[in-house]
C-alpha cells in the first residue's frame, strides 16, 4: 500500500516541525507524528474524510522508550514506537523521487508518498538513524536512506556474499529488487523474478538437463526466434515521431500482470474486483495453467511477463481456496485451481521444484545476464537495443517529470499512462554485473570444514521448505493472515487484508 501523503508548516507546538497528514482513495488518513512531549512514534490513523489536517508535528527523532500500539479502527490504526523502525527506504511513486519506506521489526512496512523530494528527506531526518538495515553492510545512517540505488548497490557487500555463494539467488533477487525500489507496497513496482525453466510438459523434470532451462541472457520477449525477429522489426520501422521507438509496448512486470499472477488469494482478488467493475477477467485471460501461460510468453507478441517471488515461496497462490466463480474458458474447462505441469502433482511439488531450479548451477551460472537485462547495463541504452531489450519510454526514471505538467488533465493523463505502461527498476550498475563464483571452484577455496557458516543450497531449500509447507489455518478467510517463511535466511512474509503491507522485509 502506498499512502500519498500532503505536509504543512506548525507555527505553534514543542516540537516546532511539520505537520504531515495523508490522504488515500480509500478515505484513510495516515501521517508521522510524535505526542505533545515529543516522543517518537510513528503513526498511521484512519479518519472518516480523505484529509484531515493538524495530525501533530513530525517526530524530532528524539529517542524513548514508549509503548507501540497497533489496533484497528475503522480500517488501520497503527502506533509503533521508534525503536520498533528497522530500515527506512527513499522511494520512487509515479517515476518521481518522492517516496518513502520504512520497516518495522514487526516485519510489516509502509510507504509515503510526499509533495517532493524536499519533504522526504526532512521526514528521513527526522526518524531514527537506521539507513536501510544491517544485513547489507552499509552503516546505519540518514544518508543511507537517501542514497541512490546505484550508491546502495556499490556500497553494499552482497554481490560478494552471493559469488560466494553465502547467500542464495532468491535471496540476491530480493536484495537486488529492494535497493532499485520494488516494493510489495506498490503493485506497478512489485518485485520482478525470471522464469527460470521451459519444459511445463513433461511427466518428469531432470533438472539435470540444460534443455529445460532457460536462455537467461535474453529478456522474455527474444526467447522466440520468430517473436525476436518480430520485435526487431517494430523497433527499426518505428514511425512514431512523438515517441522514442522502443520493442515492446507491455512491460514485464505491471500492476496488472502482478494481479494476473495473485487473482486467487486475498487482498489482490478484492483490489483485481475494485480496478475492474467488481468483476473477474475474461476466463480465457484468467491464469488458470502455467503451461499456458509460459506458451503465452513465448508466441503473443503483447505478453513479456516475468514473475513474482510468489512463484517461488507460496503455493496457495495456485490453490482457489476461496472459491471463487472464475467462469468458463471457450474449450469448456472450469478456471479453478492453477493447472500445474505434469511434474508437479501439487502445488507445493510445483513451487519445491521451482525453486530447486532457481538454485540450481544452471541459473547460478547464467543469473547475472538477466539481472545485465532487468537492473544493469542493458536495461537502456545501445546494449538494450542490441539485446532486444527497450520498453516503452514513460516506464524509464528520469523520462517523464510530473511537476513540470502544469495543465491537471494533462498530468493525470501522464499517471494513467505510467500505471497503465509499467515501471522499469532503477538502473544498479551500467557495467556488466560479475558472475557467481563456480560450486566447485569454492569447494576447493574454501573447504567446507574452513568456515562452518558455509551451508549447501541443498541444505537451505530442505529449511525453507519445512517452513514454507508450514500453512497456518484460517488461510480461506479474508481477513485472516497466512504467514511464511520463504527460506531459513528470509524473514517472515505476513499476506493479510488488514494489514499495512505483505512484503518480505530485508535482512535486519
């Protein structure tokens, strides 16, 4: 959930600050506040209005000790102490720099969205000096939370800690996703992961077999020969003159594909329902198999969708526990439950397999060309033409500047078409990103009795999956939360239709 969030100046009040209130088009109010003696407390209230002004002055960052309630009222609630603030993120909302995240140890987050760039930093200087945690080694500092993605990559040690193989690519991907502003908060940023394999077919899977992996070196759209040259074509014929050519006019990851992938499970069904007249899709456009979906990918030339972690780590997101009427597809199937591939009987079989694949030496070897296409070098530029690669120019940072669009009809325009386009991460690095380091070629650097921390990925997918199998009851209802683990190294993630977010945390 991200909230947008309107600041004014206090004359009056012991704090002397701002005042920050924020409207949501849900009628919730939410703001950042301390008490009249200024103790620090991170406040989200629920009022009847859309705006309510006066919330109280922004905290001063004064340290207390001083209970954090969370209740609900009315919708949300929420008090938290500013002890209880472990990360705080600048954001991006709309392709603009005005956004901010911040984590609780309570492993749930918020995001604000902010009149400008201005006000987010005021704000981050006013909350505890937490930077974006202590699992990345960066220091713990303001400036920190206003870094740029690409400083937070550069400065960060987990690209060695992966080569290293300390960490696992899911864990890397989050890492990567996180620092360019992906955020479980807001659906046109939701966090983007690879199809990792091609055969959806077979009775049995080897994993073994190269064949049934797929080219990470190309994005999604080049994996077919005759759907590249396709794409190629439009690029080089491109004759819209207001407009800077570009591959493909969908993007990889969108508010609608994320909610394509989540229809079955709460809150998604309800936010799918209020984007679209409080009715489902089409059967036909509904993800009912993953067979099709992939076969999708590869031959219509209006779908390039990647992943979501979910696919992964969450396997009720294939389940229609909910029972849901999702109608008819035109060969007279019933959309229920997600067909799985053959090789998966259920779907916990479909997300284990999955994710071994993730870990497999296959992908280790080759993930860092998909993260060359998705965050580095060839996410712009002449790299991302040669590799097929350039998206629609409003999902770009930097290409479109709100502010500057005075006329209002115009500038709500210009946010319909960034929502509706999609949004490219932020760009971490503009030079090749550095391979993992071989299994075998560690094994002989560091032997496993050298470093006890050393953990095989074998060994982390058996934790993981103890947890991840480990569904809490009550997951049908509404509003009723399902909690997970998506590995022993990655921390809890809460999906609940009363909660302020559902996003795995980074490391603390």
């Amino acid at each position: 959930m991200c909230v947008t969030v309107s600041v004014e100046e206090q004359s009056g009040g012991e704090c002397g600050a701002a005042s920050v209130a924020a409207s949501f088009d849900t009628g919730l109010s939410w703001g950042l506040l301390t008490t009249r003696a200024c103790l620090p407390i991170l406040t989200v209230c629920c009022f009847s209005s859309n705006l309510r002004k006066g919330c109280g002055p922004v905290a001063t960052g004064n340290e207390g000790s001083i209970e954090g309630v969370l209740a609900y009222s009315e919708g949300l609630h929420g008090k938290w102490m500013f002890s209880e603030i472990r990360a705080v993120f600048s954001r991006r909302f709309l392709l603009q720099n005005t956004a901010m995240e911040v984590f609780m140890a309570n492993r749930t987050s918020v995001m604000f969205n902010f009149p400008d760039q201005a006000t987010v930093k005021r704000v981050v200087y006013s909350l505890p000096r937490v930077g974006v945690g202590t699992s990345y080694g960066l220091p713990q500092a303001r400036r920190i939370s206003l870094a740029t993605p690409r400083q937070l990559f550069k400065s960060s040690n987990m690209t060695q800690r992966w080569q290293r193989r300390e960490i696992s690519n899911f864990e890397y991907l989050m890492f990567l996703n996180t620092i360019a502003g992906r955020t479980y908060n807001d659906l046109n940023q939701y966090p983007v992961f690879p199809w990792v394999l091609t055969n959806y077919e077979s009775e049995e899977l080897d994993l073994t077999l190269p064949g049934n992996f797929r080219d990470l070196s190309k994005p999604i759209g080049a994996l077919n020969p005759k759907r590249a040259v396709f794409y190629a074509e439009r690029y080089e014929t491109w004759e819209e003159e207001q407009v800077p050519p570009c591959h493909y006019n969908s993007h990889y990851s969108t508010a609608t594909s994320t909610l394509y992938w989540l229809i079955r499970i709460e809150p998604f069904t309800t936010f799918f329902l209020n984007a679209n007249g409080n009715k489902f899709d089409h059967p036909d456009r509904t993800f009912s198999s993953i067979t099709r979906s992939w076969r999708n990918c590869q031959r219509d030339t209006s779908d390039v969708k990647e992943l979501i972690p979910e696919f992964y780590y969450l396997p009720e997101m294939f389940v229609n526990s909910n029972g849901y009427h999702l109608g008819e597809r035109q060969d007279g199937v019933a959309v229920c439950d997600v067909e799985l591939p053959p090789w998966a009987k259920k779907p916990e079989d479909f997300v284990r397999i999955s994710r071994m694949a993730l870990e497999s030496e296959f992908v280790s070897c080759q993930l860092h060309q998909w993260i060359d296409l998705i965050f580095g070098y060839k996410q712009r530029g002449p790299e991302a033409v040669r590799a097929l690669n350039v998206f629609h120019y409003v999902t770009y940072e930097g290409s479109v500047n709100l502010d500057s669009i005075a006329d209002p009809l115009l500038r709500e325009a210009m946010e319909a078409q960034i929502q509706g386009f999609g949004q490219t991460p932020s760009q971490l690095l503009i030079e090749p990103h550095p391979p993992r380091s071989s299994a075998m070629h560690l094994v002989s650097v560091y032997p496993i009795d050298h470093d006890p921390r050393e953990t095989s990925v074998a060994a982390r997918l058996d934790q993981g999956r103890a947890l991840v199998s480990n569904q809490l009851p009550g997951s049908r209802c509404r509003a009723s939360s399902l909690i997970l683990s998506s590995s022993p190294y990655q921390p809890v993630l809460k999906l609940s239709s009363a909660s302020s977010s559902s996003d795995p945390q980074p490391p603390h």
